[in-house]
C-alpha cells in the first residue's frame, strides 16, 4: 500500500495541477496577509474560501484522478496485490497530495507573517485541521461516486451535484426548515443539522473560535457551550473523521466487488 | 444690576467667612481623633484634615458647609454598618478620601457618599472601594464630582448599587472619574443639563451610563469599555453624545449604545468598535448620527419599530457583520453619504461618490430578525447567493432603504 502511495502521491506531486493548486493557497496566502493588515479579518476570508474551495477541489480532484489512472489502475490489478492497498493507496496519495498543497501554500506565508508570535495561531491551525479533513472527505466521497460511475460525465455530473448539495443546497434545506418550524426550539435541531454535513461543521468551528459566538445570542449560548468546551470539539473531530472513515470504508468495500 | 450687586456681597461676604474659618486637624494621636467630633465643633466654613489612618465610622452626617480634606488618603471604614458620609448641607467640599465597606440593603440605598437637597458642592479624589452605592446626589444641583475613583465588587444585579447616581439633580459636572464592577457605572434619573465628560466606564454588569427621564445632558469624550451595555438612555429628550468610545460590550444581549424612547438627540463622532450591537434604537425621533465610526460590531445598528425622522449622515460603518439591521419600514428616516466597508458599487465620474445607491439591509439580516437561531448560517455560501439576489431586486427588504450617495473613500473629519 505505501508503495502505491508513495507512487500517487510523487506521481501527483510532478503534476501541473498540485502546482497550480499550491501556487493559487501561496498567493491568495501572500495577499490576504500583506495587503491586509488585520490578522483575524483575513482568518475569516480564508474561511470562506476553505469551505467552499476546499471540498470542490477535492471532489473534482479525485473523480479525475480516478478516471485518468484507470488504466494503470488496471494493471496494477492484474498484479498480485490487495485490492484494498491498491484503492487505499491511491486515494491517499491524492488526498496528502492536496493537503500538502493546502498546508504548505497557507503555512508559508502565515510563518513569514510571524504567525508564530501571533495570538490567531490557534484559529489559524484549527483552519488547517478542517481544511486537511475536509479534503480527506471529498476526496473520498469522489472516489466512491468515480467507483460507481464507469460513465466519466455522469460522474463528474454527480460529483458536482455531491458539492453543490453539500455546499449550497443543504444550508437552504436548513434554513428553509428553521424558518418554518420557527415556533419550535430549535437549537437542537440547528446543532443537529449542524454535525450533519462536514463543510457546516468546518464553518461553525471556526466561526466560534473567532468570537462571533456572541452574535449568535441565546442559540449561540447554546453552541458555545457545545463546541466551545472540550467535549464538543472531540464530538466535532469525532463526527469529521466518521465523515472520513465511512466513505473510505465504503470505497474499499466497492473495490471489493467491482469487476473491472 | 440688583443681581450682580447682591452677588458682590455674597462674595465679600465668603471671603470675609473664609478669613475667619478655622483648620480642624483630624488623627488618631490628636486631640480630636473622629471625624464625627470634629463635624460637630466645627463652625461654618471650616476645614477639616484629615490625616492618614484608618477610621471606622459610619452615618457621618455634614450639616453646615465645610471643606474636608484628607491627607495621603486617610481610610474611612463603614465596617459594612450602613452609609458613611451624608452631605445636607449647601457648599460641601469633599477632597482625597478612602472610603471603604459600605452596608448592602435591599429596602434602603446606602451610599459611600450621598448628597441630599444640597448645591455647590465638591466630591473629588476619593476613592471608593466594596461599595453598594458610591456617590448619590439626590435633589441637589450646581456640584462637582470630579476624579474620583470608584471600583466596586458587583456580582449580581439585584444586590448591587450604582456607581455615580444622580436623582432629581441639575447643572451636575461629572469629570474624569473612573468606575467599575459596579451595576450602573453612571445613573441618572430626573436630572437635567449635567456634563459628563472624559469619564472611564468599564466592566459594569448593567449600563456604563444609564439615563432616565433626564433631559438637556451632555456626555463626551468617555470610555464605556466592556459593560453590560456601554450607555443607555431611556425616556430622555435633547441628549448630546459627542466623542465617546463604545467598546468591546460582547455578549448575547450586549449594546454599545441603547436609546429607546428618545429625542432630538445628537451623536456625533463617537467610536463603536467590536460591540454586539453598535446602536440599539427603537423609538426614536429626530437624531441625528454623524461621523460616528462603527468598527467590527455584529450589527453596527439595529432599527426596532417606531423610529422617524432620523438622519445618518457621513458615518464609517467598516467591517461590521451587519450594518443595519431593520424590521419595519424605512418611515422618513435617512440615510445618505455614509462610507460602507461592503460597497461594490463604482464612481466612474471620480467625484467620490459611488454611483449605484447601496443597500445596507441584508436578506439575512431581515431572516435572522424573524428566526433568530438562522444565524448560524452565517457566512456560508447559500447565505451570500441569496443575499446577492435580494441585493439585485429587494423582495423582502424595505426597496427604499438606500444610501443613494455612498462614500468611496473612508470619511474624515
């Protein structure tokens, strides 16, 4: 399996894409810091660019990886190796591939900034850590809908669906429902809805590490106390790595049976 | 000509006084070793040393017009007994005293100094420390409360008192003085054309200011740094707000400024940064808002019902989570020439002024009005679509709600 890894992830390294992807975080790192002078106003620009960047990218990513390394996916079939170590290995070379990407093109700017002696490291590094999950999710998820789809357009169709659901769709569901159960608590169901989808999850972590808890009122009281304190973080890295782990699990199970 | 002759003579008539006055001296080695005694044998317009030490008494009551003065801040100890010091008499001068351990009550209001139908008096640098009440004037006028410090232990709202009070009192000059964890840094109630200036408010539980029924106030030039709510005014008419800074009033029902049932009131240059709420109005005629910076405040404003004829006008509203927050109808208020942070609109004349008006109620701000707990949609995608769309064509926001002449630039005056 390392081996394979090893392979995807160089194989992937050398390629234009992680370049650009690396150049894109390095600039977007460079000018959010340098051209803004207020450290916590850029945490949350990148925010808004990680959680929707970030999980788009993975999934586009990985349904194109998958469908590009077909052919030598099948070769290494005709090997005698487990399919597993073949499938694991290649999603994890795409998906360190582009967290390197991610870490390294926000990191660096952010060092040379002075990050170190700066107070917004721990909303940085939480920033990172929802980043790097949040491209182990998609990257996943697109390999599972790549799997199932020998048809490349309908894959990439269901990719871009899977994104736009997850992404824009789901939070008008939510809305929609907080708007028309107003009459009810509701700060259960917000919380609920919330855990359920990684990229509202990421949002709302970082959200209530910046502070802007205090705006969300009495439901924000109600987060605070969740996701503010020890255990709703666990609950939150718990509930993000069930993200990660089910579909991979789902993957490997598929690779399984598939017959290529 | 009869008044200023009849003045002639009060003068000449005090400094006369004063030539005769005498200096008590106060300690525990002299003669007179309570400040109560020394009260009682002094005569009008005396002044009374106070010399360092610790004096533990209480209900101290002034009843003729002195000057009281203490050396090297001599500590005055009411042991938690009741009020320490009353003044009932006109021409009070109250200068350099510790006063410490006033009783907590809930049927009378103690107070470390109280001030009851008096006029022309002085209360400065005293310190006030473990008080319920601190300095109550009550139906007095023409004092000077000026450099004091009061810093109290307030834990709860209904056992605690206020810093400064004022209660049916006019013409009061309110300076310099620096209060904390108390309830109300600063309460005034029926009082009329105070100043309240170059004052420190911090870390109260309740208000930093409070007005209530007062009229013709002043207030400039303070700091209301991480109270309940930085200032509130209440039921007031004619209150000028110039220079002062809101700051860091964070919480779940946190105001930088709250005017409910409020007139012809000028806020002019005043600071509100990182408040949850910059400016809470509801019900408030003819204001005028001008050059007031809001700075990362949630909602720089909220508009609640029942507000007309109120201007803003070349105001900053930079980086705010809302800038206005509104649930009725625009009415006849206005806003023009302000400078908003969130403008994407262009100024192709290069006259400074963008030329597409400016929408500053948001969609998602009329949504989270209606069911609070949206908000924890905030910044997320969905959120900016729908809000992008509302901002083309206005559906569920008031459509007349512009700022027709947006500032380009940031405003400086």
């Amino acid at each position: 399996m390392l081996k394979i890894l090893k392979y995807s992830f160089y194989d992937l390294m050398r390629s234009r894409w992680s370049y650009v992807y690396f150049a894109f975080y390095l600039i977007l790192g460079i000018v959010l810091l340098f051209l803004n002078t207020d450290l916590s106003k850029a945490v949350i620009t990148l925010m808004n660019v990680i959680i929707v960047l970030v999980p788009l990218i993975g999934t586009i990513f990985g349904v194109m990886y998958y469908y590009n390394s077909k052919e030598f996916t099948e070769l290494l079939l005709a090997q005698p190796l487990n399919r597993s170590s073949i499938f694991l290995g290649q999603y994890l070379g795409v998906a360190l591939s582009l967290s390197m990407s991610l870490i390294l093109g926000l990191g660096l700017p952010f060092v040379f900034y002075g990050l170190f002696k700066s107070n917004a490291i721990w909303d940085f590094s939480l920033l990172l850590i929802t980043g790097t999950f949040l491209t182990l999710i998609f990257t996943a998820l697109a390999f599972n809908i790549a799997l199932s789809n020998e048809n490349k357009i309908k894959g990439f169709g269901y990719a871009i669906l899977l994104w736009l659901f997850l992404a824009v769709i789901y939070d008008g569901l939510f809305l929609m429902s907080l708007v028309l159960f107003e009459d009810y608590p509701l700060d259960k169901l917000s919380l609920f809805g919330t855990m359920l989808n990684p990229i509202d999850l990421s949002r709302t972590l970082i959200l209530l590490k910046l502070d802007i808890s205090a705006l969300l009122g009495y439901t924000g009281a109600v987060f605070k106390k969740f996701f503010g304190t020890n255990f709703g973080l666990i609950v939150s890295i718990i509930m993000l790595s069930v993200w990660v782990i089910l579909p991979v699990f789902r993957m490997l199970n598929k690779a399984k049976k598939k017959d290529f | 000509m009869k008044k200023i002759i009849i003045s002639l003579i009060i003068i000449f008539y005090a400094s006369v006084l004063n030539v005769k006055a005498d200096t008590i001296e106060v300690c525990s080695t002299c003669n007179i070793s309570k400040i109560k005694e020394a009260i009682t044998i002094s005569k009008d317009y005396d002044s009374i040393l106070i010399k360092k030490g610790t004096y533990k008494e209480y209900n101290i009551i002034i009843d003729k017009p002195l000057t009281i003065i203490g050396v090297n801040y001599p500590i005055i100890d009411g042991e938690n007994k009741g009020e320490i010091i009353t003044i009932i008499s006109d021409n009070v001068t109250i200068d350099g005293l510790f006063v410490i351990n006033v009783g907590t009550s809930y049927t009378e209001d103690y107070a470390a100094i109280r001030v009851r139908k008096s006029k022309n008096f002085v209360i400065q640098n005293v310190v006030l420390e473990k008080l319920f009440f601190g300095i109550y004037l009550e139906k007095s006028r023409n004092g000077k409360v000026y450099h004091n410090k009061i810093i109290g232990n307030a834990v709860e709202e209904y056992n605690s008192g206020n810093g400064i009070q004022l209660w049916y009192s006019q013409n009061i000059e309110i300076e310099h003085n620096y209060i904390e964890h108390v309830r109300d840094g600063i309460y005034l109630e029926f009082s009329n054309n105070c100043l309240i200036k170059n004052n420190v408010s911090a870390n109260n539980i309740r208000y930093g200011l409070h007005f209530m029924f007062s009229n013709d106030d002043i207030y400039q030039d303070n700091t209301f740094e991480n109270n309940g709510a930085g200032v509130a005014v209440m039921f007031s008419k004619k209150i000028t707000m110039l220079n002062n800074i809101f700051k860091e009033n964070w919480g779940s029902a946190s105001y930088g400024l709250l005017l409910k049932e409020i007139n012809d009131a000028e806020i002019i240059g005043n600071i509100f940064e990182e408040n949850t709420i910059g400016i809470n109005i509801e019900g408030t005629n003819r204001i005028n808002y001008k050059n007031n910076n809001f700075i990362r405040n949630g909602w720089a404003m909220k508009v609640r019902g029942a507000c007309y004829a109120n201007k803003f006008l070349s105001n900053n509203f930079l980086y705010n989570s809302f800038d206005i927050s509104y649930n009725s109808k625009l009415n006849d208020n206005e806003f023009d020439n302000n400078y908003w942070s969130n403008y994407s609109g262009y100024d192709l004349d290069k006259d400074g002024i963008g030329d597409v008006p400016y929408r500053p109620v948001k969609l998602f701000s009329y949504i989270v009005n209606r069911t609070p707990e949206t908000i924890i949609l905030l910044r997320s995608l969905f959120i900016d679509i729908i809000d992008f769309s509302e901002r083309v064509s206005p559906v569920f926001t008031p459509d007349n709600l512009l700022d027709n002449h947006p500032s380009i630039k940031k405003i400086e005056w």
